[in-house]
C-alpha cells in the first residue's frame, strides 16, 4: 500500500469535500501514474486564494480517502484524473502551522510547512513512515476527534509521535525575567521606526520563544548585566551560526515560517541593533539584576562536555576559514571511526585543520604528530621501524616518531588523552602497502608483530615490544591531493574510513580576500584539553540509534550503487548509522535528512568511479534519489531540461550529496570518465 497527497484548488471539487461527498474525481493531475494501486491511502489538502474562493474554508488538510479508480489520461494526454473514496472526514481542517512542531512532516508533501514551492493543483507520493506520522499528528492534534484505532494495521499501534516544544510547554521560559528581553523586543520592533510588513507576526513573544527553545538552546536571550557587550557578540555568533547555509534548519522549520524570513528577524537590522540599544540603557541591565537572572546561564562554554560549537568559535577567534557545518562533521567523524580521509583542493586547509583540532584538544606536541609520506614508502617501516639484523637487541625506530606516539598513548597515565597520527599526503606512495598492517588491526583489533625473539631497544634506549596494537585514543588523519604524482585509493581503504572533501565557494574566497588574514594558533592551543575526556568517551560508544527513515534511504542507494559494482557492505551501514549517531550527539538538532546527506557523501561516494557507459545512467539514477517530490522515473524523462537548467527551481533533500553527484556527471561528460577524487 503506497501513501499519497494531493492538493486542488478547484472550487468545484473542494464545494464536494466540504459538503462531505464521499465519491470525488481529482484531475489535471501529473506524477506517479504508473505507481497508484487501488486502496492507495490519499491525504486529501485543499487550497486557493482568498479571493477567488466561491465559498470561506480554511487551507489544509481536510480528509483521507482511498484510491477506487485508477488513473485515467486527459485529453491533452499530460494529466491524468483520479477517483477517490474518502473515508474520514476531518472534524476542522488541519493548517500548515498545525503541522510545524513535528518534525517527521516538515518536508511532507503538500502537508508540511516547508512545502512553498509545490503548486496549488499538485498529487505527490509520500514514504510510508511520514504517512504513518501524518496519522500520529492528526490524532495528537484532534484528540477524541479522531479514533486512531481505526488505523492500528497501518501505523503498527505506534501512537507516539516526536514533537517540538510549543508555546504553553515552556515552563521555564514563561517566567517574568526571561520574558523581560523578549516583551521588550516586540515593543521595539512594533514601534513605527522600526516596524517592517513583511515580517509582521514573526515578531511575538510566542514565535521568539519558540525559537529559542528548539534551535537555540535557550541562549538567545540570555544577557549578563555584568558583561553585555561580551553576552550581545556570543549571541550574535550564535545566530550567524545557525543561519549557515549549510545548517539553515531553524529558519526553514520555524513558526509561521510562510509569513517572513526568521533570519532577517534575528539580523543586525533587527534583533541584534534592539540588543546594542538595549544594553545602553542602564536601567534595562538593572532590571535584569534586579530579576535576578541566573548569570550561571548566560553563554559559557568553558565545560568538560565536548563541544564542536567551541571548536568553531576558537577558529574563528583564530583567524581560520572553516564552516560550523564541516567542523561538526570532522568531530563526528572522528568519533565515529579513528580513521578519517581529508580530500580536495590543495591549499584549502585539510593540513590545517587536523593541526589545529590536535592543538586545541591536547595538552602538548608529543600527543600528535604530523608525518609527510614520503613517495617511495613501499613498506610500514617508514612508520614503524624494524629490528636491526646485525645487533639482536636493537630496534631501529623511524624518524617520524610514530612508534613512539603509539608507545606513549599505550601508557596507562595517558589512557584519557587523544593522540594524532597526521600523515600529510597520504597517497604519494601506495596506502595498502605502507599501512597494509594498521589497515588489517582497525578491524580484528588485533596486533601488528614488530619482531620474534628477545626484548629490543631503541637507539635512544626505549624498550620496543615485539607487537604493538592499535590504542583506543590514537586517530589517525590523511590529507589528500589528486594530481599525477599521486595514486588512488583502493576500495579496501575508502571502506575503512570516513572521507571528507574540502573545497572553497565563491562567497568564501570572497570574504576572504575581502579581509584577509594570517592564523593565529596561539588562541586556541590547549583550550580544548578539559574536553579531551568527553571526546575520548564519545569516541568509544558503539551503540546506534536505530532509525528506519535512514535505513530505508540507504536501500535506495545500495540498490543503485549495487548496479555498478559500488555497493556497501555491512561494516558500511553500520558505520553510516554510527556516523549519523555521533553527528546527532554533538548537535540534538540535526535532522535525520542532513546526517544522510553527510553519510552518503563520506561513506557511499567516494568508491564511485568509472566510464561514460558504466556511470552515466546510475549518477542521473543516484541524482534522483537526492531530491524531493519527484520519482526517479520523471527525473529521468526530464532530466535533460533540468540539466539545461541547471537545475533551477530543484529541491535537493540531500544537498551536499547532489552538488557532488552534478559535478560527478559533468566530468564524466567533459572527459569520459569521473571518480569522487577531484583535483
């Protein structure tokens, strides 16, 4: 049984749904033809302009029916119509703004509040999971109205729901004092000077508060009398934080999110300049005293817990270049697997990056160490050394120091600290022949035999093992650069590690040639060690989430992937599902979309390559998979026109996923071959 939505604006069919007839025919309709069965569930939404509404009813979801005929062309041989048995009729109808505190339903088509762009005349499919949610949302929000009972055989007797916290459920935010900064920014705003239309009813108490709680964690109005100017630019981080085009989940999915732009509300036009007004009057920075708001809940970040937002915000102190969104995706990387892979463009900071998070988390330079590989490294002595033949009880040790970074993190007094292995163009010589050894233990857990025989020693006197293992604390981090020098990975190693590619936007090197700047390390070395605990401890829970919405998509892919030889393998799906575990501990917010979207791009692509006639077809079929209300079939047929395009007016559930696979298929085009490893 499939699940599907459709909107009509026709006043003539809406006449018959509001008079309660229970034999509708829906026409002029246009995708998933060749997917309706009979009994196919339809979430019947009605819409239309105010003004050319024969008769007053509300927009929204006003009944569910089933499919008893199946589709019929039209003349113009486009559309299609479509009989449906409605079967419930909705006590009142169900808005938008009813459906935006779930969720599951943001993106439900035709139903969710981040829908604007499908047309009032429009019949989408939808996942079974969201149309078992939208059944959940419907009894939370009609109660007796509506018997859910009715529905156990499609929805498995699951009555709960995930839901975010609304007006009249802030329990600590109904308080005078924190209330004070909010009233005082609604006057502000209302005030003629100030008042802007457009953004009319997203400035109330209400909507502000509700923002505050599910995507600021309450700091939003958070000011410390003693200490304003400093509370005023911790929040104002905070905002540019989350209105990073790659972390745009508060402003998409906000209260009355159709009515304004919740990032211009809270901009520096707008909140931030109430804010510096604000604190200049001394009489609002003693009614905060005077409320007694608790200062121990004003912006700190000196905890133990491990924090990516911190990380952020010492680069940035430090004068380096890199997003929120990809130092969330190193950390959780890291944490998910010891093993990570930095591709991409040479000079855009892969080195720096792995540099920088070692100095920030350890407390000196013996805790990691950064090794160039060198281009004629055939075997792992480059990185472990070997016994001397001539001398029985010597050890020769490698320059680079990695025998002793492993021997140290072995040490119990050191079993709470990080240690990094940073190998600086990783694939100047062969991976699977120099780290062939680390690359067999970082799945057995088992040891790497150095020598037989007696105890060794090096030259500088430390007694070496005769078998090493991998610690639990040590990570290791490759830098990559493609060019003819170089030599590609082999499934065996991409399979084993989380890759992340670097590249620089337009607007990027924009701001920095604007201001440029040279780093300053110096801010941040060592103020990351009280976390270093948390990090470590992250880093060794195995568990995984479950969660069907990302195992059916991963499906999806592997049955693409699979036609081309790429398909994932067990160890895979289970590190996807760690990765998308981590990536939601370090930030609660994230959706289950977006951890996809960074799993697919770190974990799935980087094994595609191959020719023209081998790729072509899976890449538009992968394409497909990344977007929002339109079937592989339709992409397919209209792919050429998208392709034109360039894609305009596309909705991608998977953006950083479907920016790779376009530039994939065009290098495949321009050169008859394309692999994930770009130059």
């Amino acid at each position: 049984m499939n699940f599907f939505s459709v909107r009509t604006n026709d006043q003539n069919t809406i006449g018959q749904i509001l008079d309660m007839s229970t034999m509708v025919t829906f026409d002029r309709l246009s995708w998933h033809k060749d997917e309706i069965s009979i009994n196919d569930i339809v979430f019947i939404v009605i819409s239309g302009d105010n003004s050319n509404k024969v008769r007053p009813y509300t927009n929204g979801l006003r009944a569910i029916g089933k499919v008893v005929k199946l589709p019929q062309d039209e003349d113009d041989k486009k559309n299609f119509n479509l009989g449906v048995e409605i079967f419930e009729f909705l006590s009142n109808t169900l808005t938008k703004d009813d459906f935006y505190v779930y969720p599951s339903l943001k993106d439900a088509p035709n139903i969710g509040p981040d829908t604007k762009s499908i047309a009032n005349q429009s019949f989408r499919k939808i996942t079974s999971i969201v149309g078992q949610s939208i059944f959940l949302a419907i009894h939370d929000l009609l109660g007796d109205d509506f018997n859910i009972s009715k529905y156990d055989f499609l929805i498995g007797g699951n009555k709960q729901i995930e839901k975010l916290k609304i007006d009249n459920e802030f329990t600590k935010l109904e308080v005078v004092d924190n209330n004070f900064i909010q009233d005082s920014f609604v006057e502000w705003f209302n005030n003629p000077v100030n008042f802007l239309k457009s953004y009319d009813g997203l400035v109330t108490t209400k909507v502000l508060n509700f923002w505050n709680e599910n995507y600021f964690d309450g700091y939003l109005f958070k000011i410390d009398p003693k200490n304003p100017d400093d509370s005023v630019n911790e929040i104002e981080k905070l905002i540019s934080l989350k209105s990073n085009k790659e972390n745009h989940e508060w402003k998409s999915f906000s209260y009355a999110t159709n009515r304004g732009a919740p990032e211009a509300v809270l901009g520096k036009r707008n909140y931030i300049k109430f804010l510096r007004e604000f604190i200049s009057q001394e009489s609002n920075l003693k009614k905060i005293s005077d409320l007694k708001l608790n200062t121990n809940e004003i912006i700190n970040f000196s905890g133990n817990e491990l924090s990516y937002y911190v990380f952020y915000k010492k680069t940035q102190e430090s004068n380096l270049n890199f997003s929120s969104s990809l130092i969330l995706r190193f950390i959780a990387s890291l944490t998910s697997k010891p093993f990570l892979i930095l591709s991409g463009l040479s000079g855009s900071g892969k080195t720096k990056i792995a540099q920088t998070f070692a100095q920030w988390i350890c407390e000196d330079n013996n805790q990691y160490k950064i090794v160039p590989v060198g281009a004629d490294w055939t075997n792992r002595e480059p990185l472990l050394g070997y016994p001397n033949g001539l001398v029985s009880n010597e050890y020769i040790t490698p320059d680079s120091g990695v025998i002793h970074l492993l021997l140290d993190a072995i040490k119990q007094e050191n079993k709470n600290k990080p240690f990094f292995l940073i190998l600086d163009e990783m694939n100047l010589s062969h991976v699977e022949r120099y780290f062939a050894d680390f690359l067999s233990i970082m799945e057995s857990k088992d040891t790497i035999k150095l020598y037989t025989g007696n105890t060794r020693q090096s030259l500088d006197g430390l007694s070496i093992p005769s078998e090493i293992y991998w610690p639990k604390n040590v990570f290791i981090i490759g830098t990559v650069n493609i060019d003819e020098t170089t030599y590609m990975f082999s499934p065996k190693v991409l399979d084993r590690a989380n890759v992340i590619e670097f590249r620089i936007t337009d607007d990027e090197i924009k701001d920095f040639l604007a201001s440029p700047s040279t780093p300053d390390l110096q801010k941040l070395k060592g103020q990351g060690v009280p976390m270093a605990e948390s990090f470590l401890s992250i880093s060794s829970q195995n568990s995984i989430v479950e969660n069907d919405n990302i195992a059916e998509e991963l499906v999806l892919f592997f049955k693409q992937l699979q036609a081309v030889g790429a398909e994932f393998g067990y160890r895979a799906a289970t590190e996807i599902l760690q990765l998308a575990t981590k990536l939601k501990t370090l930030e609660p917010s994230i959706k289950n979309n977006d951890c996809l979207d960074i799993a697919i791009m770190q974990k799935l692509l980087p094994k595609l390559h191959g020719s023209r006639s081998k790729l072509v077809k899976i890449l538009i079929a992968l394409l497909s998979l990344c977007l929002e209300d339109i079937n592989k079939e339709d992409f397919e047929k209209k792919f050429d026109d998208f392709y034109k395009n360039n894609f305009e007016g596309i909705s991608a559930k998977y953006p950083i996923s479907f920016e790779k696979l376009i530039r994939m298929y065009k290098n495949v085009l321009a050169n008859g071959f394309t692999s994930y490893a770009e130059a």
